[in-house]
C-alpha cells in the first residue's frame, strides 16, 4: 500500500509532462486547417471548375479538400476546428486535464448550435457576400444548417424561435465542455482580484502603513498556499484510495483467472478419465465378442462337420455325429477310406463347386444356423471434418490491375459524351468487379443511362457491363465492370472468415456457403429462412460447383443427426463422390421412378411431422427439437428417464435437404407426378425442416414452372444466354450481362438481387474431406426407405436397344392393324389412331365411369390427361354405343348401361349377378373375393410406392 502511495506523485508528474507534451504539438496541428482554410479556393478543385486554377493553398490539396468538406457539411463553423485545437493546446500546456468522453460531446453540441445560428445569418449582406466567395451561399451552416435549420427548426418555431433554441442550447454546451466548477472558480478569482485591486486602491487612499499591508498581503498568500497544500493533500489521498481499489481489484481478478484455470484442469482430466473408461469398456466388451466368436466357431466345428458322401442319401449319415463328438477340439478332416475330398464345413459349401447329390444330401439334412452379418464396425463418436482437409489459400496479388480512379474519369468522360452529367460518388471493389456509384445531374433520366450499356461496353473495352438503375435504397447508378484481373475466391477463405465462424455452428440452422458480394464480403445465407433455393445458369458456368459448394459447407459443421440430404443424379457423375456419407437418407438416386418415389416418402415424412409436431404443441422445427421436457432419474442406475412424453415421439429431428441436380431431366420424364409433390413440398415443408435445393441447366418456364417458382424466394442465377432466361429464374433481367465462371446474382428472401462470386472447392478437397468421413462413421442408410427403392426397377437402355433391334428384325406390317372410324357425328379419328388403341382409350373411359359415376368432356380431359378432340370422340363414341344417354341441355348425361358389365364383356368373361347388382348400385365387389375394401392395382401404376410384400 505504501509503495502505491509513493508511486502515485510520480505518476501524477508523467502524466502532466505528458500532457503538457500534447499541448505544444497541438499548436502546429491547429495551424494546419486554419491556414488551409485561410488560402481556400473552390475554383482550385478539379471537380468544380473545368480547367481547375492551380492550386495556392498553403497545405495543398489536402488543404483545399478539408476546406471544401468543412464548408459543405457545416459551413463557417469548421473555423471552429482549429480555435478548439488552439484552446486544448493551452490548457494541456497549463497542465490542465482534459476529459475526452464529457468535453468531447460539448465541444459537438458547440459545433452544432454554432453552426445552426450561423444559418441564420445567410441574408445578411456582409455574410452574404463572404458566401458568395466561398461559393456556399445561401447556406452559412452547410449542409447540417440547411436541413436542421431552413428545412426544419425554421418552418416550426420561426428563425427567431429557432435562434433563442440553439443560443440556449451553445451556452448550455459552453457550461458542459467548461464545466460548471471551472466556471465558478474563474469567476471566484476574478472577483477575488477585483476585490484586491479595490483594496490595494483604498488602502493607497486612506494611507495605510505599509507594514500593514505588506502583513495582509503575506497571511492572503500564507491562506492561499495552505489551501493549495490540503488540496493537493485531498488528490493525493484519493489517488492513493484508487490505486489500492485497482490493486485489489487485479488481486480479485487474478483470483478469479487462477480458479477458473484450476476449473478446466480438473474437467480435462475427469474428462480423459472418462474416455480411458471408456476405451477400456470398449477393448473389453471387444474382447467378450471375440471369445464369443471363438466359443461359436468351435461349437460349429464340432457339431457343423458332415462325412464327405459320393452317392447322395435322404438324410445325413447316423456315424456323422459320434465321429465329430469323438474328437470335438481337432479341427482336421476324419480320414477315410474312400477317396473322398477332405471334410469342409457346410458354409463353404456354396462357396466351392460340389456335385449334385451333395447338395441334396445337405437339403435333407437339418440345415445348420449360418452366422449372423458381421456388424458394421464402431468407430467412435461421429468428428465435424478439420479445415485442414482442406487448400491453403494463395496469397493475394497486389491489385485487380486496373486503376479505379482512372476507370471512373474515363466512366464519367463517356457518359459526358452521350450528354449525361454525372459525378462519382463511391466505388466498391470486389474480386471480380469492381462497382462504380455515378450520382446524376438533376433532371437526368435514369433510362438513359441503362440504354448505354452497349455503348459503354465498348468504349471501356470491357467484356461485359452490368448497369444497377437505381441502386435500391440510394441516390445513385451503380455500374459494374469487371476487372483487368479477377481472383478467385477459394473455399477455406469462407470456411475461415469471421462469418462462418460466428453464424454457421450456432445461429444459422442450414448454413449456406455461396462465396462473396460484390464488395468482398463473406455471402453465407440460412436456407432455413429462404427456405428452399433455385440454382440455375447456362452450361459450365459454375452450377455444379456452387452445390458442391453448399453440400461440403454443410459437412464441414454438421452431423448426420443433424442434417440428412437425399441427393438426385440423373447425370450420375456429379454426386458419385457423396455416396458413403453417413448424411445419407437413401443412395444417391439416379432413375426418374425413384425420384418420386423419394419425394412422396418425402412428402409422407412431412405429413408425419406435421402431425408430431401437433401433438407436441410446437410449430417447427426449431420449438420442437428445442422444448423442455422433465427428466427423472433413475433409482436402480438405468439413466434418466424421460417423465411425460410419447415414448414414440423422438427427442429431436434432423433436417433433410433434398438436392436435384438436374430437375429438367426430371420434370421432362414425369412432370405430372414431379410438379405437384414438388409444389406441396415447397408449400408445406419448411416448418418441418425439409428444405429443397433445386437445380437446371435449362432454365424454361416449362421446367422452372411457376407452380414450382411461386415459393421459391431464394435463387441463384448464373450466367444465361438472353434476358429470357434471366426473367425465367430471377423475374428481372441482369444474369445475362454476367462474366461466367462463378459469376451469379443471388435473390434474397426479401427481393434484393445481389451480386456474387461462387467459392471454388476442388475435387480433391472433396475426395479428403468424404474420405475423413468415412473412415469415421459408417452409412446410416434408411433400410426400409432403401428396401422400397430397390425394388423399383429402373429403365436398362441396353435393353430399350435390343427391344428396338428385335423390333426391326421383324417388324410389324404397317397395314395390318385397321385405323379408327370417324364418329356418327362426323368426328374424324386423330392421325395415328388404330383400332387396339381406341379399344384401350375406350376402356380406360368406362374405368372412369366406373370410378367416378359421371360422363363429360371435360371431367375425360381431366382424368384421363387428354385433349378436347379425343374426349369429345370419347363421348360421341360411349353415345353410339348406347353407354351413356344423348345430351340434355346443361343437365348431366345419364350413365344407361353397367360400366362393370362392358368391362367384364371386353375381357371375355361374364359377371355374377351379384356383383352386377353391386356395380349397378355403386359398391365395387372385393378383389379378393372376399370381405374388404377395394384396393387399386399398384403394378398399374409405375411411381406408385412398392409394397413389402413385393
């Protein structure tokens, strides 16, 4: 404490030396703008006079910039910026300390009130006049006196309202920067000198001895030390007062580090006790299931051998059994006198060529247990892929090759020649582009500048120009060129940003990894707020990558109980890399058949949550994975036991994303069975945590449909070959005017298109970081999911070739196969219809009828998915042949002979009376002959899911 107490003056004595060593330097520094604002001159600046004078400040361009600054923003008030620079300098000399944080916000309140009084001295012809060479007027505040002052305060309490408010508001922030003590003191003094001065006059006036004053004058200065020396006493006490605070303080604080360092050493080692134990348990539970293993293999080599056999038996040979128990431990062969093979155990038995009347033999015989699959091998706890899998990223070269400043004054000369005056306000550089801000001349057009494009694509020389009229949200044209040299943005850069880190682990549920904006930001989106994504572009511009991208972001911070994809290939090269991802739901699809299959197991997985979240009381998946529950411990050692919940219901569930890479193909072989799925998933999904991330290289509207685009917010457009594709995926033009190669634009939930360059990751990157996933995890496959998908049979093209090569070995005559009639009412055949195919429409017709108990045009187009001129035949012909009544006005056709009755009779059998009379009521007879509700043909339908008996 007293060492605190000695060293307190000498850090008082620095601390003055310091400051008085601020105060000398604040001199030069408050000379500086005040000769800069002494030798200001507007016309020396470039911008505002063409040709510029030569510049006579006194600092140079600095100085006639800061000066033009000051006085646009706040206009004769920046002549107060080197006064208080001068006053601070004085009082630091005087040894003064100064508080920033207090005196700061004064010296602003100062500034402000001044600079708003100043405004209303613009009229005046003096003031006018100083204006007028400063080329400000009317406005002596600038910028902030204008808008506070004319536009605001003015019009509201009138100049005079407004000048009592801010001269009450310049002395209330006098007292504040001052401070109301110091104020007082300097008054004190001043009176107190005014009072000696007095004193010493009336002393001389009335004559006094001088020994008397001379006595006064010596105990006035002997009060003043006294009260300088208990002064300094009470600094000096307080200052001791405080260095104890802080030495206890950093005492407490060391305390406090030295127990928490203490608190994490215990929890390391509890925690590799706990993983020693657990090793330990491992190794031992292993070594149980090896004995046992070995238990079982004797137990079969003793009980399992058979006698080699030439002939074949009924049954297996009484002398097996005694010759094996006999000599239970040797594993050899018995030999015999024949010239058998040696003794083999019967699970090798398929494995090598044996004869006929062995394999009966061993039928006959009781069939031994064969062994159960060996269990998937246990790795241990799942491990997030380490960054380290991944490139180091290349250092950066030393710029994009291309001046900006000189880009933007040949930007603004260009357009200066189409007659458009504009200046630049900012520029944003970016990897690949760089975009320059241009705020226009009053009365400009903003058309006019988007309708230059071309013009100015040529006149820059550059590959492409994209133009953002009006930049959404500012008062300027943002065109973006691209740069002389772009670079690339790599993988690991995100990986490692500040965003990722910060967003991905926690705040974001499905972290999307894009790349960056325009401005060299980090872009990384939450697919859950999208919630689902459209990527598409022309071929080879960075599709693919970018969901390589997105799919190894998710891999790098995720868990398989996390987050699960299924993933579709039609193409079957581009995900063949995923295939042992323990994210997997089922294998990587590659069939048409299977893709709907997935998407209505999709669709049944949603409908499932949906309802489990009802039963919880949770709206998503966020509350549900989330929500409290109560716990109650175990007496007997078993764990915690969930108290109050349905034991069916699961603790929590992951996300699916599900990724098509290429949904063209897709929609083109089923859209009627892809479009609605999709469209119900898309509607309905995303509460559930079912997410899709669709992807095209042919961006139609007959695949990106607007069923399909209605709700998905979230898109990707890379580069496209016309404005029509543009519109087609962003509903705004600008994709085609992209440069390529990662080159996008991405629409946010919210509309904003946003300019951005794709992250590369290579193949190899890839490889490593599926790689490390596999050697620390098994597939996790959903086994009945997977059972239905095999049993899907999907397309053979070897067989679709050899199908067409027995065809045109021996084709059918053309000929043979009479075409179809016209109507009675005129209506011809469609070109191409023969007869079997009327005949097969025709009963697909009456199926209809059977079904639905009503006959129309339009409810046949609807059903049966064709067009007005074959219904209309369709019903002409079911009038012909007396199914259905003629029509009746607007009425309904009425239904005259038994659907059930005409089928029956076009496949050759006849109906039972009974279930005539069913048909005729309405009430379809069981297929099975029995009890039971009627039950469609599944093999009927070829998307239709398999059945487990199948």
């Amino acid at each position: 404490m007293q060492s605190a107490a000695d060293n307190a003056p000498a850090k008082g004595n620095e601390s003055s030396l310091r400051r008085r060593l601020i105060g000398f330097f604040m001199f030069p520094v408050a000379l500086f703008p005040a000769l800069a604002l002494l030798s200001y001159d507007w016309r020396d600046i470039p911008e505002l006079r063409i040709p510029p004078n030569t510049t006579a400040n006194f600092i140079g361009a600095a100085g006639n910039w800061f000066a033009y600054i000051g006085y646009q923003t706040i206009g004769l008030a920046i002549w107060s910026v080197p006064v208080i620079c001068f006053f601070v300098g004085i009082a630091l000399v005087m040894g003064r300390s100064i508080h920033p944080g207090r005196r700061a916000l004064g010296v602003l309140l100062f500034v402000f009130s001044s600079t708003c009084l100043l405004q209303l001295t613009g009229h005046v012809a003096s003031v006018a006049g100083l204006l007028h060479t400063l080329n400000i007027a009317p406005n002596a505040g600038g910028a902030v006196g204008y808008l506070v002052m004319t536009r605001g305060l003015a019009r509201l309490l009138s100049p005079f309202g407004s000048g009592v408010l801010m001269a009450t508001l310049m002395i209330f922030s006098v007292l504040w920067a001052i401070g109301f003590h110091n104020i007082v003191s300097g008054l004190a003094r001043l009176t107190a000198w005014a009072a000696d001065r007095g004193g010493e006059e009336d002393a001389e006036d009335d004559d006094l001895d001088a020994p008397d004053r001379a006595a006064a004058i010596e105990a006035a200065a002997h009060a003043r030390e006294e009260a300088r020396a208990l002064k300094l006493a009470e600094k000096q006490r307080i200052a001791e007062e405080k260095a104890a605070a802080r030495a206890a303080k950093e005492a407490a604080r060391e305390a406090a580090k030295e127990e928490l360092r203490r608190q994490r050493e215990e929890q390391r080692l509890r925690k590799e006790e706990e993983k020693r134990l657990r090793e330990a348990e491992r190794l031992r539970q292993r070594e149980e299931q090896q004995a046992d293993l070995a238990v079982s293999r004797q137990d079969e080599t003793s009980t399992d051998w058979l006698p080699p056999r030439e002939e074949p038996a009924p049954a297996a040979p009484p002398p097996a059994a005694p010759i094996i128990q006999d000599r239970p431990s040797d594993p050899t062969p018995v030999p015999r006198p024949t010239p058998a093979p040696v003794v083999r155990p019967v699970r090798t038995v398929a494995q090598t060529p044996v004869q006929q009347p062995l394999a009966t033999a061993a039928q006959a015989a009781p069939a031994p247990a064969l062994p159960d699959e060996p269990e998937a091998e246990d790795k241990g706890p799942y491990m997030l892929p380490p960054v380290t899998l991944l490139n180091e990223v290349p250092p950066r070269g030393a710029g994009s090759g291309e001046d900006p400043a000189t880009m933007a004054a040949n930007l603004v000369d260009t357009l200066r020649v189409f007659g458009i005056n504009a200046q630049l306000a900012y520029t944003v550089a970016g990897p690949v582009v760089t975009q320059y801000a241009l705020t226009l001349e009053r009365g400009t057009r903003v058309g006019a500048v988007a309708n230059l494009s071309r013009d100015l694509q040529m006149e820059l020389r550059a590959t492409s120009i994209r133009i953002e009229a009006p930049i959404p949200g500012k008062n300027a044209v943002g065109i973006e060129i691209p740069n002389a040299q772009p670079m690339s943005v790599h993988f690991r850069e995100i990986i490692d940003g500040e965003l990722w880190r910060r967003n991905a682990p926690g705040k974001f549920q499905v972290p999307l990894l894009l790349g960056k904006d325009a401005a060299g930001n980090d872009l990384v989106a939450d697919l859950a707020k999208l919630p689902h994504m459209l990527v598409a572009g022309a071929t080879g511009q960075g599709k693919s990558v970018c969901l390589n991208s997105i799919i190894n972001g998710l891999l790098m911070c995720r868990t398989p109980e996390q987050l699960k994809f299924i993933m579709v290939d039609p193409k079957r090269v581009e995900f063949t890399a995923y295939n042992k991802l323990p994210h997997l739901l089922v294998p990587i699809i590659n069939d048409t058949k299977k893709v709907v299959f997935a998407l209505r197991a999709a669709m049944v997985e949603m409908d499932h949550r949906l309802k489990m979240f009802a039963r919880a009381g949770c709206r998503n998946i966020v509350d549900f994975n989330n929500r409290k529950t109560v716990t109650q411990p175990d007496m007997f050692g078993g764990g915690d036991e969930v108290v109050g919940e349905d034991p069916d219901m699961p603790r929590t569930v992951p996300y699916i994303v599900i990724v098509i890479d290429e949904v063209a193909d897709i929609m083109q072989a089923a859209q009627k069975e892809v479009e609605p799925v999709i469209a119900r998933l898309t509607a309905l999904a995303r509460a559930v945590g079912i997410h899709l991330i669709l992807a095209t290289q042919r961006p139609d509207t007959k695949v990106i449909t607007g069923t399909i685009k209605s709700n998905i917010p979230g898109r990707i457009a890379f580069k496209t070959s016309s404005s029509i594709d543009s519109r087609t995926i962003l509903d705004a033009q600008g994709s085609e005017t992209l440069i390529g190669k990662g080159d996008m634009l991405f629409k946010m939930a919210d509309g904003r298109l946003l300019r951005a360059q794709g992250s590369f990751i290579s193949d190899e990157e890839i490889n490593r970081i599926v790689d490390f996933i596999g050697e620390h995890s098994n597939v996790q496959f959903d086994e009945k999911l997977t059972r239905r998908l095999e049993k899907i049979k999907e397309a053979d093209p070897a067989a679709a070739l050899e199908d067409e090569d027995e065809g045109e070995e021996a084709p059918a005559p053309p000929a043979a196969e009479p075409m179809a009639a016209p109507t009675a009412n005129g209506i011809p055949a469609p070109a191409g219809m023969t007869q079997s195919k009327e005949d097969a429409i025709y009963r697909r017709a009456l199926e209809v009828i059977r079904d639905t108990k009503r006959a129309s045009i339009s409810h046949f187009q609807r059903r049966m998915g064709i067009g007005y001129n074959h219904a209309a035949r369709i019903v002409d012909l079911l009038e012909e042949r007396g199914v259905i009544s003629a029509t009746r006005g607007a009425g309904p056709r009425e239904i005259i002979q038994d659907p059930e009755a005409l089928l029956a009779q076009m496949d050759g059998a006849e109906v039972p009376s009974a279930d005539v009379q069913q048909a005729a009521e309405g009430t379809p007879a069981p297929l099975d002959g029995g009890a039971g509700e009627t039950a469609p043909d599944a093999s009927d339908d070829p998307f239709a899911f398999p059945s487990e008996e199948a």
